[in-house]
C-alpha cells in the first residue's frame, strides 16, 4: 500500500508524516509546494536511512497545476491523506479528480477541526466564519464526489479539538515558548468552561490506526481528543510547571460581537498577533470556547474505536515543555 500526503511541512502535516514513517511500512509520497520543497527534503534527510528509502518528495504549485498533470504521479497510490489549508486548500477538489482517474481508493479530506455557527447577540442570523467556511464547502464537495458516490473510493474524514502544541501560534499557545519570563492568557467568557484538546502527534497516530485498520474508517467521520480541561486549569498547571507568573485576562462575551461587526476592536493586546489565523478568527474561537461550546458530545468522539492510541494530557505536555528547557539549561 502506498500514501500520498499533501500538505507535509504544516502543523498538522508534519506529524502525520513522522507518524506514519516511524510506526509503518508503507511507501510514503510527500506533495509539497515549491515554497515548502527544501523544508521538505530538510525533513525527508531528518530521518534515519531505512525510513528515508520508503519516502518520496515531489514538488508541485498544485493551485496552477491542472488535473491531468496530477494523474500520472497519483498512478499508484491506493490513499491520499489531505493536510493542505489556507489558500492551497481549494486545489483539494481537482486533487481528488486526478484521483479518481488514477484509481486510489481512499481519500482523507483535510479537515482536523472543528466548526461552529456564530449567532451574534440579537441576531436571528448565524454565520459561519471563512476559514471554517472554506473547510467546509472542500469538505462537501469531496464526500459528495461522484467516485465517493459510486463506491470506487472512500472516505475517511477526522476531527478533532483544539490543537494546542501549535508552535507558530504566539497567543493562541503562549506555553510553547518555554523562554518567557512570564505567561498571559487571554479568556473570553468563561474561564471555567471545558474546552476539548488535541495534540497533534496524538491526532496522528490515531489518523495511522485508520490507515490501518480501513474497515472501522472507511465512509466515516471520526473525531479524536486528547483532554477536555479549562483555560483555567491550563493556567494553574503553566504556573505549577513552569515557576513564574502566569496571569490570566479575561475578556467580556461582547467583545465577539464587537469585532464580529468591526474588526477593527480587536482589544489592543492581542491586536498584532504573528500567527496563522486572522485576529477576527482566534477572537470568535475563544468567544466559542467561554461559552462552552467547544466540546463535543460524548457520542461524536470516536477514541475508543481505536483504544490503543494514547494521549497526551495538557497538564503532562505542559509539564514536558518545561523539563524540556530544563535539560537543555543543564
């Protein structure tokens, strides 16, 4: 069996690809951009030899390329395992039309979220925001694709909680620089409420139990969470860890409204942010999180169809970042 995965140097990407080189035997061909190729091949030479002769990287800009070109290098593949997001995402429709043709068998919409209608207050509208938007309308095109239709490929599509090791995220994961002097917070709502959480590397391996065990995947849609804690709890244990002042700002639910209407109050202290996400995003998400509708029923997550995939509580990630900077001081 052999996978293709597209999108391989992002968050989410990066891990799939780890997860799948160091826990199974298959051929893997990563697609990256011309943008991404050399973190690609940097990240391809990271591994050892035995797993490096099982890895392929191609190079293709797969917004300009056409379907027929991708044909050919889907030939062989029986599974496409789908990370791309941001602008790359709306390629993912020729993508599975290329392989269709080529004849894979299975398709991984990226997906590793969670979306949410916004109904502001006093509103009789709700509104879906554009970065879930765009996820959703690829995600509908793909399972409504006339070879998912047919049965000559399937699907299998995974959700999941907030991810919170997101490295590149600054205020969205403040605890991922162990080299801050002191921590902030920021809350809207309710600091209390339970928030559901996925490690990506836990989100992997659950991801690579699909893979393996197709029956209990294929035709399905499946979430995975890692913990389900409050922003709260996170900042007790980030004081606890850590040794230095964590301080925690809590902002009013109508400031979700307000930037919903003008994006232009954003509260000064998270305006700027360098992250991946728009400011207007990271404030409805947290908005969502304080009014507790960031969990999931207990009957739409699907850890225990695969029990041996373990979890990496937020508390023993929290405790792992700092012994981590610890040992590298020493």
């Amino acid at each position: 069996m052999k996978i293709a995965l597209l999108g391989p140097t992002g968050q989410v990407g990066q891990s799939i690809l780890r997860a799948l080189l160091t826990t199974t035997p298959y051929p893997i061909l990563q697609i990256a951009s011309p943008k991404s190729h050399s973190t690609a091949l940097s990240t391809a030479q990271s591994f050892p030899p035995d797993q490096q002769s099982r890895l392929t990287t191609q190079s293709i800009d797969l917004l300009s390329c056409s379907p027929t070109t991708l044909i050919p290098l889907l030939t062989d593949i029986d599974i496409i395992i789908s990370a791309l997001n941001g602008p790359a995402l709306a390629s993912q429709p020729k993508i599975q039309d290329a392989a269709a043709a080529a004849g894979v068998k299975r398709f991984y919409p990226s997906e590793y979220g969670m979306h949410h209608i916004y109904q502001p207050e006093g509103d009789n509208y709700g509104y879906i925001h554009p970065t879930w938007m765009q996820k959703i309308s690829t995600t509908e095109k793909c399972l409504h694709h006339p070879a998912i239709t047919s049965g000559a490929m399937t699907y299998t599509l995974i959700g999941c909680g907030d991810l919170y090791n997101q490295g590149k995220e600054p205020i969205w994961c403040p605890w991922n620089n162990p080299s801050l002097p002191a921590y902030t917070i920021y809350v809207i709502g309710d600091p209390d409420a339970k928030i559901d959480f996925t490690h990506t590397d836990d989100l992997a391996a659950f991801i690579v139990e699909t893979v393996r065990c197709p029956g209990l995947a294929e035709n399905r849609e499946l979430n995975f969470v890692s913990d389900r804690v409050s922003y709260r709890e996170i900042a007790g244990w980030l004081e606890r860890y850590s040794g230095r002042e964590v301080k925690m700002v809590v902002f009013e639910k109508r400031v979700v409204d307000e930037v919903w209407r003008d994006k232009g109050k954003v509260p000064g202290e998270v305006r700027g942010d360098k992250g991946s996400f728009g400011e207007d995003f990271w404030i409805l998400v947290r908005g969502l999180q304080g009014m507790g509708r960031f969990v999931r029923p207990m009957g739409m997550v699907h850890n225990g169809v695969f029990p041996e995939v373990g979890v990496r509580t937020v508390e023993g990630y929290l405790g792992g970042v700092v012994w981590r900077e610890l040992d590298i001081l020493i």
